[in-house]
C-alpha cells in the first residue's frame, strides 16, 4: 500500500503541472537478484492522495499558530 499511495502521489503531481495529462496505469516493476521482472498493476489512489495533502496542509496550519502563541 505504501508504494500505490507513492506512486499515486506523483501522478496527482504530475496532473497538477499539466492538468491534460492523463494517468493510464501505474506499475510497479521489481527486478530480482536474478534480474526476474515482475510487474504490478496499482491502483491511482487521487481521491486519497488528496485527502492526505488536506490533512497535511491542515497540520501545518496548526502548527503555525501554535508557534505564533509562543
């Protein structure tokens, strides 16, 4: 889950420097000691990627005014 939420990080940042980009799929490919490819398909989690930066700018908010109290 971590790598999905990564890798859908960066495709909401990519669609925020060019709204026509379309995302397809996101994959990730591991390559073994042996150089064995195995790929997965993730799902593009946008709805949480911006639940996340909402929550993010939230708690930076707080922390600022918590700072200026001081």
């Amino acid at each position: 889950m971590h790598y999905t939420l990564q890798l859908s990080l960066y495709a909401y940042l990519l669609k925020q420097i060019d709204p026509e980009y379309v995302v397809k799929q996101l994959k990730l490919i591991h390559i073994d000691h042996n150089n064995k490819r195995t790929d997965y398909e993730v799902e593009y989690l946008e709805k949480d990627v911006e639940r996340m930066l909402s929550h993010y700018k939230k708690q930076l908010k707080i922390e600022m005014e918590l700072k200026k109290d001081k």
